[in-house]
C-alpha cells in the first residue's frame, strides 16, 4: 500500500496499477513530464532500472568472473537496443569491451619529466565519476589527504573560501606549488570578513605562479559564506568539494566537517551551476584583485586583517585613516558621476534603504566635487534633527580627515562661517536664511530625507537656491499624501538600492516579520485625511489591558530569550507609550515611554539603558522614525496602524542594522480588524518586493520566504483580517469602475 506523502516517481505499469486500486477519497498529484527535463528524468530512471537488473545477473551467477561477463552482456544487449531503435551506428562503438577493464590515466612518454623519474600517478582514493560524501569519520577516506591528490591531478583549480589560515594553507602549499608550477591555473575568492583570514596565507599564495587571488575587504558583513573546492580536468572528470571546511588546518584535519564531493560524470548540472556561479562571484565587484607586489594592495588588506588593533576609544584619532567607500557605495557613487557628466542632470535623487550609508555617500560625493574644483565647495546640509546633522558632521569629518570641518545651525549651535553649514529646516525658517544668503552662494546642496521636501517649510530653501549640485536622500520617495518628490529631479532616480536589495547584500539585517492577530476592532473608528483619528485610537488602546497582556504573550511566544531582548514599541500617542511602558514594568518588563518632546538627555540615556540591557523596551511615538541608529535593537513591536509605507519602513529600518551577535529582527505587527480604507497592500508589497503574484496570493497561504532568510507568517485570524481587507478594498475599487462606466454609457462623457 502507498504510503502519504509526497513524491517525485515516474508512473510506472506495476505503479498506474496501484493507483488505480488506491481509495477513492485519496487526493492523487500527477503532473505531465516536462519535455525540457524528460532526457534527465528518464535517464536517471533508467540507470536506476539498469543496477537493480544488473545486481539480479550478479545473483544469479555463482563464479565472480562469469557474472561479470554476463553483466557487461547485458549491457551490451541495452546498448544494442538503443542503437537499433535509434538507427545510430556509434552507438555500437559505445558498446563495452569484453577485457572488462576503467581506463585511470593517459600520460606522455615522451619530453616528459614524470617518464624520466617515473613519478607516481596521483588520483582520490574515492571515486572521481560517483558523488560522495565526507563526514569527518576515521573510518573514511581523510578530506586534507584527498585534496591533495585532487589539486596533484587537476588541470585548473578554483576556491571559493570565506577566510584562510596559515594553518590550513601551510599543509596543502607544497602541492599548490607543484600544481602551478606545472601550469596549473589557481583563482581563489575569500573575505576579510571579522579578520578571520591570515595575511601570511595571503601574501604566500600571492608568491605561487599562475595564481589569481580576489578579496571582500567588507570586515563587518559578507555575503560569502560559502566554502567550495573545483578540481577542473580537461578529461571530462571533474570534481568539486562543497560544504562547512574552510582552508584551515581544524577544517581540513580533525573537525567533524560535513563535505559533499559532486563529480561531473554524475552530476554534470550540479557541477556547471558552480563553475557559473564562481564566474559571477569572480565578475563581482565586491571582489578586488590582489597582487601581493603592489604595495596599496598589501597595505589595503592588511588594514582590512588588522583593523581592531588600530580601533581606539577616541573618535577623533578616525581622522587619521584615510576612509574609503565600500563597493556597493562605489557603484552608486560611480551612478551619481555618470548622471551629471553623461546626461547632465545636476539635480539628483538618491534612494537607499535604511543602513546602506546615504551620508557617507553623500560625503564621498562631496569630497570628490570638492577635489574637482580645486579643493574648494560651499557646502549646505539640511536636515530636520539635531541628531542627524551631528552625525553627518561627524561622517563628513571623518572622510574630509578634517576634525574642524563644518558647523551646526540648529538648537543654541551658532557657525562663525556659512562656508559649510549642517542645518536644520527650522533653523533654516526661523532665522530666514534665504534672505541673507545670495542663491548661487552654496555650490553643494544635501538634503537628507528628501520625502519630507514636500512639505511647505522646504519650499523657500529649495525655491531659493541655484547650487551647482543638489543632492536628495531618502529611503522612501513615496508618499501618502500623493505629492511627489521627482518632480525637483524631472522624475528620474539617480540610483537606487531598496530594502530587499540591501539585505540579499548582507547590509542589512535579516528579519522575521509575524503578523499577530489583535481583538481590537478598528473597523469602526472615524477616518480623516487618509487615516484613523488619532483620538479614538488613543482610547481604544489605552486602558486595554486584555490587548497588553496579549502583546506580552506574543513577545514571549516569537522572541528567542525576552532578557536578551532590545526593543521598540511604535504607539500612537504620548498617552498609549506611557501606558504601555507602565504595563510593561508592572508585568516585570523594563521599560520606558519616549517622544518627540523628550528632552536629549533623557533619549540619550535611555539609549544607553538598552544597549546595555537595563531596560528591555523603548515605548515612542514621533520619535525613532528616522535619523537615529541604534543597532543593538533586534525586536520592534507596531502596536498601532501605520497608514505611510514611508513611516512604515523608516520604523522597520530601526531594527534593521547589523549588530555584533544579532542573528534577526522580530517583527510583531498587531493586525485587527481594520477600516475599509486602511490599506494592506503597499505594506506587504514593500516587504514581498518586486514579484510575478499579487499580495493576496502571499496572504492566503500565511507564510511566504524573502530574499535571505527573510520571511512573514501570518497568524490565522489576522490572515483572515487581512484577506478580508484586501478583497473589501478589490470589491470597492470594481464598484467605482462600474459607477464610471454606467455613467459613460448614460451621459457619452468620458
């Protein structure tokens, strides 16, 4: 009897036959056979037909050598089959001789050094044409032993590691040095990553000939975990290693390493999607070429291996290095340069998700204006916090390698020049600024969080000024109110790389994002202004301690360890933080209520608190939506309906930046009943990303995976308000269009 499940197996006579005596109230799945995929289907179906008959001659014959005969006969008869049904002569040519002999080696006699010294054939004591696998066990073939006799009989080698060490590289060299010596080709691709890699096993490799070697100087995130070994041969046996060894002496030696050997007479499809993606990886830009001769190469490196020990307390000793852009960074700014020079647009946009380092761009922008123009730029950097303006001082400083560079206009910070000035757009208004400075005066306008431009208070600085380059930053162009911001840029993007980018990239990261059902029923509450009332929100999440306690519930139930939890809790209103903190410091849960009000001391030092763990939640409303980085925060809690895709990812991008021991953020979104309005589908849009099905298809399953272990699980009744939800809103847009229609039809107007 069948067993349920699922399945992969060609129907079979014996197998139709079995299914058709199956339960009638058994679900059956067949799908046709793809006429792409039928050569490796049946093939495969067919070499395993052809063991099982040949283990059954095998059986059937007492004497070893007359059952080998009668094996090599039978297939010999299959061979004859295919060639007669197929009218193919050679087919006959593929026929096995009778010798019953593997060819193992062909080497010349003649000119050749291995004649005169009559060296040792070296070959894998496992097989080079069957897949296996490597465990670690005593009682298998040892990984370090076979990868030398791999590199001694290969043509060209490529290794893909996330780090080496001396010690692993120092047992294998001598065979690496044969290997190249005798033409072998060798490309390798590591990282710098948490300087886990050695400089001496660099430079020495670097001293091999026929040698190409291509580093990640990213010493905080890399996108390469992988560990793989390519032993390429011109005779058609290729093999690759791929699994958990890194080139090191633990990985290669004694650690309990699981590895699979694939060989391209088996999995010829495995083996060529590795070869392909090592050239992407070797075409990536992320990777740089090292040569170990040229001295800004090994000083490069070497800084990347041993960062830590130039790190210092004191941020004003930064000014010393000579700071540069990551690749990703160098491809925007490479984008920025080609749009004012190639198509002659001097106003740009730049969009890049939260953690991707929009200043840092913007002052390597900067800097290289400034070095084109004889090292001389009026600079006016505006932005709406105080935070944010001393942050990006700071980071222009840093780069410029200039501790004296720029001044804040903002709060009681008064410049003693307008020559570089960090600005907030209520300073900007308030000391009316376009009044006293002529408009051509600033040669490099930055705009940070550009999506606010929109507003009125930013219409006199960007109606006033005539710089030569004008920069915009956002994470998120779009917004609620329908306004747009390309219109100051002829509704072009200079460069973009948005969140789900950024996190397939490793600058971001990952998250697990659950929506939990909430009993609130917002179904009812008034809308205005493309929202909820912000009151009667207040009131029906205030004093709600049935729906606290569920909040505290949910925590418990999704984080991993709630004493090492770091979060924030997005609320509506001062009233609802300070509810909530309360509630949760009577559960016996740390926390504290923050807002746009609170005083800078207070925020920081509520900062610090969590970093360190004194407290576990940070309650906030109007505050924490952008601008401030705390990257320790691995949870964030949306207690309240966020109706602006802009503010909704601003407050994701809180817990998105990457953290020492920060393996995910968590996500809890409180999903009720929501108003007919209230739109889900550009939420669950921006996190699905760009993809062939809508957000309805996602929902109706509850779970759907992002790119790099990214994923969204929807609880069961909060799935059910949503699809309610999206269909409400389908139903209401298709009402609309009929109406339309009808009263085209009545009247003859469009």
């Amino acid at each position: 009897m069948l067993k349920q499940g699922i399945y992969e197996q060609i129907i079979t006579q014996k197998l139709h036959q079995e299914l058709a005596n199956t339960d009638l109230d058994m679900e059956i799945g067949r799908i046709p056979i793809d006429v792409e995929e039928a050569r490796k289907m049946l093939s495969s179906y067919i070499s395993s037909v052809t063991r099982n008959a040949l283990k059954h001659v095998r059986d059937q014959e007492k004497n070893d050598q007359d059952a080998l005969l009668k094996q090599i006969e039978t297939c010999n008869e299959i061979i004859d089959t295919l060639s007669r049904n197929l009218d193919q002569q050679e087919f006959n040519s593929l026929k096995i001789s009778e010798e019953a002999e593997v060819l193992t080696h062909i080497y010349s006699r003649v000119n050749s050094v291995r004649s005169i010294q009559q060296q040792e054939v070296f070959r894998p004591v496992t097989p080079i044409s069957e897949s296996s696998l490597f465990t670690g066990s005593s009682y298998e073939p040892n990984m370090l032993g076979e990868l030398k006799k791999e590199i001694l009989s290969s043509d060209s080698i490529e290794m893909l590691v996330s780090f080496i060490k001396w010690s692993g590289l120092r047992i294998i060299l001598e065979e690496l040095k044969t290997f190249t010596e005798g033409g072998g080709k060798l490309r390798i691709i590591t990282t710098s990553y948490m300087e886990a890699t050695d400089y001496k096993a660099i430079q020495e490799l670097s001293k091999l000939s026929n040698t190409e070697i291509r580093i990640s100087y990213d010493v905080k995130r890399t996108r390469l975990h992988a560990k793989a070994y390519l032993f390429k041969r011109d005779t058609g046996f290729s093999t690759a290693y791929i699994g958990s060894s890194n080139l090191s002496n633990p990985a290669l030696t004694s650690g309990l390493e699981w590895n699979v050997k694939v060989t391209e007479k088996d999995s010829i499809d495995v083996l060529k999607k590795c070869e392909a993606t090592f050239e992407s990886y070797w075409n990536d830009k992320e990777f740089k070429a090292f040569n170990g001769k040229n001295e800004e190469d090994t000083h490069t490196l070497r800084m990347a291996l041993e960062r830590s020990k130039f790190e210092v307390a004191e941020s004003s000793v930064q000014y010393i290095f000579d700071i540069q852009p990551y690749y990703y960074q160098k491809e925007i700014l490479e984008k920025l340069e080609a749009e004012r020079d190639i198509h002659g647009r001097q106003k740009n946009l730049l969009v890049a998700a939260t953690g991707v380092g929009k200043t840092v761009i913007s002052a390597f922008d900067y800097k290289r204006f400034r070095k084109a123009n004889g090292g001389k730029a009026k600079l006016l950097f505006v932005a709406h916090r105080e935070e944010i303006l001393k942050q990006s001082m700071d980071t222009f400083r840093a780069i410029l390698r200039d501790p004296n560079f720029g001044e804040m206009l903002v709060g009681t910070h008064q410049p003693s020049s307008l020559d570089h000035v960090f600005v907030s757009i209520q300073s900007f208004n308030s000391k009316q600024l376009h009044t006293h400075i002529e408009n051509d005066y600033y040669d490099f306008i930055i705009v940070d969080e550009f999506h606010h431009a929109a507003a009125d208070s930013y219409q006199k600085l960007l109606n006033h000024f005539h710089p030569r380059i004008l920069l915009g930053l956002t994470a998120t162009p779009e917004r609620m109110d329908g306004k747009s911001v390309l219109t100051y840029f002829d509704d072009h993007i200079a460069a973009e790389m948005r969140l789900t980018e950024a996190i397939n990239q490793k600058l971001l990261s990952p998250f697990q994002y659950f929506c939990v059902t909430d009993t609130v029923d917002l179904s009812h509450l008034k809308w205005s202004r493309g929202g909820y009332d912000t009151k009667q929100l207040e009131n029906v999440y205030t004093s709600n301690d049935l729906r606290s306690s569920q909040i505290i519930q949910s925590v418990e139930k999704y984080v991993t360890d709630l004493g090492d939890v770091k979060g924030l809790g997005f609320c509506v209103s001062i009233a609802h933080a300070q509810y909530m903190a309360d509630f949760f410091n009577q559960s016996g849960i740390p926390s504290i209520a923050l807002h746009g009000g609170s005083d800078k001391t207070t925020r920081m030092e509520a900062q610090q608190l969590l970093v360190r763990g004194d407290i576990k939640f940070i309650f906030v409303v109007d505050l924490y939506n952008e601008g401030i980085d705390i990257p320790e925060i691995n949870t964030v809690l949306s207690l309240r309906p966020t109706e602006s895709l802009t503010v909704f990812l601003q407050q994701l991008g809180r817990g998105l930046r990457l953290a020492e021991d920060k393996e995910c953020l968590t996500v809890l979104d409180f999903v009720g009943q929501a108003h007919q309005n209230y739109s889900y589908d550009e939420k669950l849009r921006a996190l699905i990303g760009k993809s062939k099905h809508s957000v309805q298809h996602y929902v109706e399953k509850g779970f759907f995976n992002l790119p790099k272990g990214c994923f969204v699980q929807l609880e069961k009744q909060a799935k059910e308000y949503i699809l309610r939800n999206i269909k409400s809103s389908a139903n209401t847009k298709a009402n609309i269009i009929s109406k339309l229609k009808t009263f085209e039809q009545a009247t003859g107007l469009p």
